[in-house]
C-alpha cells in the first residue's frame, strides 16, 4: 500500500532528470494522503518532511509524466493539464502543488483522459506554448508567379488587414483545368469576391463571373475547379 507521494527511502539519484520536463515538476507539493510535504529537486531527489514516516526518494521525468521510485517500488504520476496536480493508480495517490504553476506545466487537452494518458506515457509533450514566448522569425520567401499567396502564418499586426488572411492554392488535375482553395488564416471572418470560371461547350468559350464569398476565421472553401483561370481573389472586407 502506498503510503504518500515521496514517502519510504531510496538512495541520492545518479542523474538529473532531462531538461524538458524536468521544469514542470521542480518545487514543492503536498499530499492529499498523508499530508507530507515532497520536494522535488532539479538533481534527482525528492525529498519528504512534515510526516513521521518520511525517508527520501529519487524521480525522473518524461513528457508530463513524473516517475517516482523508493524502496517499495516505483509510480507514475501524470500531471494534470492545468499542472496544479499529478496523480497515480487512477487519482489513489495525489499530489498538489504548493505555490504558482509555471507555464511550461499547463498542457493541452487532447480530449479525453485515456488519450493524454497515453500520451503523457508515451512522451508526447502537450505543454501549451508560453504566451509570452518570442516567436522565431522566419525568412521571406520569393514572391510566387500569378499572384498566388503562398502558405504561411499570419502574423498578429495582419489580423487586422483582411487582404493578408487569405491563402489560394492550386492543385493542376487537367489539361486546361485547375483546382483551387482559399483558405482564411485568421482568427476573424473575411468576406471576398473571386471569378468563377466555366467553359461554355456551344461557343467554347470561358465565361468568368464574380461571385461574393464570406469566409469565417479558421475556415478553407475548396477545392473547387475554375477553367484556365485562377480565383483572383480580391475586394477583401
């Protein structure tokens, strides 16, 4: 039986436990069990006080899982995606965290506790990305040939420009033929025009005309064939 987090000895950890994840877990926690008070250090410990059975441990960690041996044996702790808490044997054993949580112990929610259990076993990192984090620049690239947008993030000062939210791409399927998308990078609705282009069999001619399309935030429309032209997005609002 277990009796708490960090209870029951084990000897000084022969490693640092990796720096990825080993951030997410440093610092102090209380047991909801037997109340002590665990202390998980960078080199390896985790230590124990404020309970009369309490001997020393060592942890390592990986992903958003904390694993915990002593001379009883060994738990995996998963930490919750709001890191204030990690737990083991399905919640018996708790452990919340005294003070504040830093940002790189939030996680992602990957919508249901089956799939961020697996994944957390697994490895997989689902810590959110710190808002206050500097985004990494990235090189400009070569303007495309036909005025086609290429793909690529937008940035937070283009979310007000809606000529900069749409992306139109063309996949070649036939002679003569293309298919297209417009997809709306930002997070806010876009309305545009563009021609719809149709080979008329009697005359063999192509007919465009403009048509008015409302995109909302997130969304793509396509693909769509448009005959020897490309949607020439533009008018955006």
């Amino acid at each position: 039986m277990i009796l708490s987090f960090l209870l029951a000895g084990a000897a000084v950890a022969e490693a640092a436990p990796p720096s990825n994840c080993a951030a997410k877990f440093i610092g102090d926690w209380r047991h909801s069990g037997s109340g002590n008070r665990g202390t998980i250090l960078p080199d390896g410990r985790a230590l124990c006080s404020e309970h009369p059975a309490c001997v020393q441990g060592t942890w390592t960690c990986s992903g958003n899982v904390l694993t915990y041996t002593n001379s009883a044996g060994t738990w995996n702790y998963t930490l919750e995606p709001d890191g204030k808490s990690m737990s083991t044997n399905g919640g018996a054993a708790t452990a919340v965290r005294i003070g504040a949580v830093p940002a790189n112990a939030r996680s992602r929610d990957l919508g249901s506790a089956a799939k961020n259990v697996t994944a957390d076993i697994l490895g997989v990192d689902r810590t959110q990305p710190s808002p206050t984090a500097t985004p990494v620049a990235k090189p400009i690239a070569a303007a495309p040939p036909n005025g086609v947008r290429p793909v690529g993030a937008v940035s937070s000062a283009a979310q007000s420009d809606p000529s900069q939210c749409v992306v139109e791409k063309a996949w070649p399927k036939a002679t003569g033929v293309n298919w297209y998308s417009l997809k709306n990078s930002c997070k806010r609705r876009v309305t545009l025009d563009y021609d719809d282009c149709d080979l008329n069999l009697s005359t063999n001619m192509v007919q465009c005309s403009t048509k008015t399309l409302p995109l909302a935030a997130r969304s793509e429309f396509g693909p769509v064939p448009n005959h020897k032209h490309p949607l020439n997005a533009r008018n955006f609002r």
